[in-house]
C-alpha cells in the first residue's frame, strides 16, 4: 500500500487523543467492558470521538479540531463529564494514569476487531502488554515536507513532555521507580522510538515504499514512534505522554505543545540535524527514570541541565508565542506543576500515606471523574 | 444401610478392630455429613475435569444421593442440629453479596432500579396468575408467586466464587438477586394476612401484620447499619490484617444471632450490614470473606445439606404444576429484563443471559424465616399440593441453578475468564 499524499491543514491546529482505563467499582482493577460504554456513548452530544482500544478494559476518546486552549479544555469537561455519567449507570470508574497499577496482564481480553487481533498474533503477549494509556496530541501542518521538519525539532524536546505527563510509577503491584514505566512497554515494539531522519515527504515516502516492501509493515498504524507524521489527518502526533490524572492537565500539555511548535516554526532557532538523536535516548531514559529531576544533555552545547530547569527556560521563549494563542492558562499550569510534581509524585505520594493499591486508584479515578 | 451390614460383622464378635468399624457405620449425623462432604468435593473435582459440570450442582447430587429417599445415609432431622452452622454459611454468602453491592447504582441508573422491581414483581404476578388459572387457592398461589420472585443468593454468589465474571451481567445479577430475595421474604412475612381474609379482624389483623412488617424491616435495616458500622470501627482499632476475617465472622454471626434473636429477617440484616461495611470501610473491606478453606467448607456443607432437602415426591402428579410454576416465572423475569434492556445499558445477548442467570430459585426467603426445616408445618394454611409442587420446582431450578448461571455467564454473556487447561479446582 503506498503511503498517502499529506493532506494540509491549518497550521497549529490541534487535536488530543487519550486512552483511559474501565475500572470495577469493586476492586478497581481493569475490567473488560468497553463494549458496554461504546454501546452506551453511541448517542453522545459532543463534536469528540470515542473508540475502542487493542483490550477490552481501554476506550480512546479523541477531541475535535480546536486553536486555543479554552474550547479544547471545555470540550475535554464535556466529555468527561457524558464519559463519567455513562460510566455511572454501568456501575464502572473511569481513570487516567499511564499503567493500571496492580493489573495483572495475562487476564486482559484483546478487543473482538479484525486489526486488534492482527496485533494480537503478530505480537503475542506483547499486545496485552500494551494495556497503557497514553495521551497523543494531534499538531495541524499545512505539508509534509512541514510535518517532518516539525517532528525533527521537536525531538529535543520529548523529554519534556515525558516528563509532565509521567503517571505511570506502578507496574503489576510494584513499584518499578520509573516516573513513566509506561514507555518501557511501548519501546518492546520493534518499530517503536525514533522516525528515521528524513526532511522531505518524497524521501519519505521511499522509505515507506522500501519498509512496506520488506513485508514488515503495512500502514503508518504500523509504525509506534515518539512523533510521527499522520498524512490522513495533515498532522504530526506526539505519542510519548502517559494519559494524566485530569483533563485540566491533558489540555495544558496540548497547549504547551502547540505553543512549542509556534515557536520552532516561526522562529527556527536551530535546523534539526541527524546527530540531534545522539543523545535522544539517553535524555529519553531520564525523563522516564527521573521524570522532572532527569537530566537531559544539550545534544548542540552537551551541556547537562535539570530537565526541570529546561522546562523554565522553554517556557520563557515560548510566552509570547503562548500569549498569541490564548494558552497562557496552559503554560501557567504547566510551570504550577514543575513545582507541584507530576502525577507520578502524586501517586508515590498517597502510596507514601498509606494507602492501598486500590484505594490509589480509587483516589486517582476521582480526579478524572466528574 | 448400616443395620444391612451390621450382622455379618458380628460373625466374628470378639474382635475388636471389628468393633471399631462398626462404630462408624452407624453413621453418627457428624461423622455421615463429614463422609458425605467429603465424597462431595472428590466428586465434584472429577466431574468439573470430565464435564464441566459446576461443582456446587455435584455438591447438592452427593447430597441428594445420602437423603433418605436414595441411599438414606442421612435424615433430613438430622440437619436440624446443623442449622446453625448451615445458617453461618448462609450469612457469610449474604453478608458477601451485600459488600458487593453499590446501591448508589440504583440511583446512577433509575432504569436498572425500575428494572430489579419489576423482573420479582412480573415473574410473581406471572406464576401467581398461572397457578390460580389452573384452580390453585388464591393464598397458596401467593405464597408460591412469593417464592418465584425471588432468585437464590446462595447459587448466585457461590456461582460467582467459581466462574470469577466480570461485567454488567453478573453485577446486575447480583442487585437484582438481592432485591428479590428482599421482596420475596417481605411478601412471605405479609403473606398470612391473605388467610385472614373475610375474617371479623381483618382490620386490626391488617394493622398488626403491616405493622410487624415495618418492624421487620426497619429493625433489620437499623441492624444491618450497626453491624456494618461496628465493623467498621472494629478495623480501625484492630490494624493487624489477618485479624479482618475474624472480625468479619464474628460481626456476621453476631448480626445473624441478633436478627434471629429479635425475630428481624436475617437475610435483610445481612445484606445492609454488607453494603454498610463496604461503603464506609472502602477497599479495606476484602470482597470475599477471607475465611480460606474453612469459608470453603462451609460452602460445600451448605451445598450437601441443600442437596439432603431436595424433594420430588409427588412429582408424577405434580408435573403440570411444577412446569408451569418454572415456565411462568421465566416469561415474567425474561419479559422484564428485556423491556429495560436498552434503557438501561444492556445488550440484547446480555439480556438474555441476565433472564438466563436469574433461574436458579431460592427457598432461602422462607428458611431464614422459620426455626427449622420443616416448612409446611411452619406455613399453615398453605395448601399441601401445591406446597409440595413449589418444592419440587425449588429442587429442579436449585439443581439446576449452577448450570444456568454458568451458561449465562460463560457461553451466553462471555463474561469468565478462560479456565486454564490444567485446571484442578
């Protein structure tokens, strides 16, 4: 199948994507009823989307297309709103965070659908592995020769993002001292980490005809990259966010993005080059590892700085970029939880106070529900 | 049994390993029901790997085998000393079925709420109107329609210890199995006023039964609620975890004895002490009662003892009656499951295995409202023929319950977890 032309779209649109966890009102592990709230949400009142998911104990819910940060938070209110009364009359919770924390994955069910249980096949355990939710944001590019130079600048900057949204501290009952442990299940895929360094969407496109032709992959579906180009939607998706505990802060991280991406745009402060990627996984690891207090390495100056103090200084350059988008409630909540912590110290937090497994995500799954 | 075997042992009287075997053989009711239980659980074992037949419905058979119409190794008197220990394995089930519960659902969900009203009220009015139109005395007829509301708690949560579901079948089949053994013993506790009816005291009969009524269920409310909040404030001094079965146990022996002692319904008591101590206690509350293999004992003891009850004397005669008896009470539940269906958020196939899953009947209404297990001498005025077809029609759908939940939730519903291939039980 050969690879799309890039549909364009207005540049700095936006849209988020996040996968949520069904949770049994009793024990608060996963349970498998995306069925039922698909069935029940069928007649929704928003303009959002939602969708199944590769187990039956996920949904994804996707926004529609917005440029500033108050109507994307207010139709995330809206849909979390008709989300949790659904839930409610199924007797279900509905929660974010990047992992479950005690679920144990061998009992999760693959969603009944022709492509999950593709995935299912081709890679055995590792599908009901990936029961992880995480968040995408959708950045709206007018080209594909644009798509791929965006996603190339934007890699020094992953860390940033992994580090915000980390909500994913527990894996099967423990406690893996990761801030994001969910990445780790992502990066098992084979065709998982980085979009190989291309400028041009021709260039692109052989190495997608070469890929295909090799009979390893079949569509960009196939392809589980930190940032990668959607040319059905004429966007680029950042994929690297765990889900957060409250759509207050999905809405900031999207914001913060776009404002981001203004910022390279507009005033390209450096080309992105090949050797950018030598310290990619590194600062990667210490951003999943160590979340806000990671240290990342400038892969220009190599000079080492506090993922925390990174972050500051971004979100200096990128103000008034924020302020012509109407985002800076964004990156006010975003710079509020540099010093409150991520949801991950949240998490440990509780964990720290005594609480049970289950009663965290009792805890958890009261934040996102409204 | 034991009188057949006894003369051939006294061939060789004087010896004494002989002596000693004999004394078992005349099946002391301790040491006949340990026997019996403990081929139950062999059996039921073997049957599960062979035919995956559920093990509680080969629990009731091996009961229902050592009764006295079969092999007679038991007498259905002798359960009488067992009553209060099958009346524990009882409230442990109900207290667990409670703290299962989330009664915030009914409001989450008025349709559901609407729903477990009216699945006990149409299969009550349906077997009620059918017994009456083939000539049953109307009061007898509302004693059976009583009985036919209700679903067995006892086969629902039992079957659910097995099977393991998870979804909204077997969620809403607990709430409406709760509600409806509620309105069934309600019903039963009303129902002698029927038998006063065209009676000079029917006005003051009427005040006194409505009024003992609201005793009942007021008092056993009252009751549940302490018994859930002592619970609660029992954990909170006691911090030790292993220390919460115990206290578990002892709450649900202590509520039960109360209720009975206040002639409250147990049943009730322990379904609100359930919900109480979940809804304050949380997650520190464990789902099930934590009793281990003694929790698991008394399950298989229950189960024997139910089977021991079983009766089908008089089936030959009363077959019409116990058919329609079980086919009318399965119109009225599947009529009212599938009317809300949709509005409630159930799916057609699931429905269907809601219907399905709510067979399994419970004479549990009338016995936690009577001193022992002789019920028609308890029930007076109940009309002996038809008496008899109801226990009949309690014995085919108890015997049968598992399976219908099982189909239910496991082919119907697809709501179990794959049993792995080695499994042993």
């Amino acid at each position: 199948m050969p690879l799309d032309d890039f549909t364009t779209s207005a540049p700095l649109t936006m849209g988020v994507e996040l996968e949520l966890q069904l949770l049994d009102t009793l024990d608060l592990d996963l349970t498998p009823r995306a069925e039922d709230l698909l069935r029940l949400l069928q007649r929704h009142s928003g303009a959002w989307d939602v969708k199944p998911e590769i187990t039956r104990s996920m949904i994804e819910i996707g926004t529609s297309v917005h440029r500033a940060h108050a109507p994307l938070r207010d139709e995330l209110h809206d849909l979390c709103q008709q989300l949790s009364r659904g839930a409610r009359k199924l007797n279900l919770c509905i929660g974010g965070g990047g992992t479950h924390p005690f679920q144990h994955w061998s009992e999760q069910q693959i969603f009944p659908s022709d492509r999950f249980h593709y995935i299912s096949e081709l890679y055995g355990y590792l599908a009901k592995q990936f029961t992880v939710f995480g968040q995408h944001v959708h950045i709206g590019v007018p080209s594909g020769d644009d798509a791929l130079w965006l996603l190339h600048a934007l890699s020094r900057y992953v860390p940033h993002f992994i580090a915000l949204s980390a909500s994913s501290p527990y894996v099967q009952g423990e406690d893996t001292g990761f801030h994001s442990a969910r990445l780790n299940s992502v990066f098992a895929f084979p065709l998982a980490g980085r979009a190989p360094f291309v400028l041009g969407w021709d260039d692109f496109g052989l190495y997608f005809d070469k890929m295909t032709a090799t009979g390893v992959v079949q569509s960009m579906k196939d392809f589980y990259w930190d940032i990668r180009p959607k040319p059905e939607f004429g966007t680029i998706e950042l994929r690297v966010c765990d889900t957060p505990l409250t759509v207050d802060k999905a809405a900031a991280l999207a914001c913060y993005l776009q404002s981001l991406c203004r910022y390279l745009r507009e005033e390209r402060p450096f080309e992105p080059e090949e050797d950018d990627y030598m310290v990619y996984t590194f600062n990667r690891f210490q951003a999943c590892r160590f979340g806000l207090d990671g240290e990342v390495v400038n892969p220009k100056t190599h000079e080492r700085v506090k993922l925390r103090d990174d972050i500051m200084r971004t979100l200096a350059r990128v103000a008034e970029h924020a302020l012509d988008l109407q985002a800076t409630a964004a990156t006010d909540h975003i710079r509020d939880s540099l010093f409150g912590g991520n949801d991950a110290s949240w998490l440990r937090e509780c964990r720290r106070g005594g609480m049970s497994m289950p009663a965290l995500v009792e805890a958890s799954s009261a934040r996102w529900m409204m | 049994m034991a009188s057949s075997v006894t003369p051939q042992l006294n061939i060789l009287p004087d010896a004494p390993a002989l002596h000693w075997f004999t004394a078992p053989l005349d099946v002391d009711p301790v040491l006949g029901l340990a026997l019996a239980m403990l081929i139950a659980v062999v059996v039921a074992n073997a049957l599960h790997r062979l035919l995956r037949l559920p093990r509680l419905v080969s629990h009731m058979l091996v009961g229902a085998l050592a009764s006295p119409p079969a092999l007679g190794l038991l007498q259905r008197t002798d359960l009488d000393l067992w009553k209060p220990l099958i009346d524990l394995a009882i409230a442990v089930l109900v207290f667990e079925l409670g703290s299962r519960l989330r009664p915030r659902w009914l409001l989450d969900n008025r349709w559901l709420a609407l729903s477990c009203m009216l699945e006990a009220l149409f299969a009550a009015a349906a077997a009620g109107t059918a017994l009456v139109a083939m000539g049953a005395p109307l009061a007898a007829a509302v004693l059976a329609a009583a009985v036919a509301a209700s679903t067995s708690p006892i086969i629902v949560i039992a079957s659910v210890h097995d099977l393991r579901p998870r979804g909204q079948v077997s969620e809403r089949l607990m709430m409406m199995c709760a509600m409806n053994s509620v309105l069934a013993m309600l019903a039963i506790k009303v129902w002698p006023l029927l038998g006063l009816a065209g009676q000079g005291t029917l006005v003051n009969d009427t005040w006194r039964w409505a009024s003992s009524a609201l005793f009942v269920f007021c008092g056993s409310f009252l009751l549940g609620l302490a018994g859930g909040w002592v619970l609660d404030w029992a954990s909170r001094l006691s911090r030790h975890p292993a220390s919460l079965s115990v206290l578990q146990l002892s709450l649900v022996m202590l509520s039960a004895t109360l209720a009975s002692y206040w002639a409250l319904s147990p049943l009730l008591t322990l379904l609100i002490a359930g919900v109480t101590a979940r809804s304050l206690m949380g997650q520190r509350l464990t789902v099930e009662t934590g009793l281990g293999s003694a929790g698991a004992a008394l399950t298989v003891l229950l189960f024997v003892c139910m089977g021991l009850l079983f009766t089908i004397d008089g089936w030959l005669q009363l077959w019409p009656w116990v058919l329609v008896l079980i086919g009318a009470r399965f119109a009225g539940k599947a009529l009212a499951v599938a009317l809300l269906a949709w509005p409630s958020g159930l799916g057609w196939r699931q429905a269907l295995a809601l219907a399905l899953a709510l067979q399994p009947m419970s004479s549990l209404a009338v016995l936690l409202v009577l001193a022992d297990f002789g019920w028609s001498s308890q029930l007076p005025g109940a009309d002996a023929t038809l008496l008899q077809a109801l226990l009949v029609a309690g014995t085919l759908m108890q015997l049968s319950g598992p399976l219908w939940v099982q189909f239910a939730l496991q082919r119907v519903a697809g709501e179990c977890p794959k049993e792995p291939s080695h499994a042993t039980g």
